[in-house]
C-alpha cells in the first residue's frame, strides 16, 4: 500500500523536476547558441570591415602596379 501511496506523489514532483531541468537545458542550450551566433557575427563583421579596409587601402596600389 505504501507504493500506491508514494506513486501518486511522485509523477507531479518528478513531472515539475523534469519540467525545470528541461526548461533550464533548453535556456542554457539557447544562451550557448546565442551566444556562438554573436559570435560569428562579430568575427565575420570584424573580418568584412578588415577586408572593406583592406580592399580600399590595397587596392590601388594593386591596381597601379598591374597597371605599370
């Protein structure tokens, strides 16, 4: 009797457990891919302005020197 007892405690408890980790490990997984993201964002606007620089402070001088 005691098991029938505990079995209709336990699934709401275990049900709001396994609701809160879940909850956690889908914020967490979302922060880390938020997080990844800005990542290569940020790498691939720091690569496009270096090469924005790049090109317009090279290219005429690449350019002058096929010419010649």
């Amino acid at each position: 009797m005691p098991s029938v007892n505990l079995t209709p405690v336990s699934p709401p408890e275990l049900g709001s457990i396994l609701l809160a980790l879940v909850s956690m490990s889908v914020a967490l997984s979302t922060l880390f891919v938020a997080g990844v993201a800005m990542m290569i964002v940020m790498l691939t606007v720091a690569a496009l302005v270096l090469a924005a620089t790049g090109v317009s402070s090279y290219d005429p001088g690449r350019r002058q020197s096929s010419a010649r």
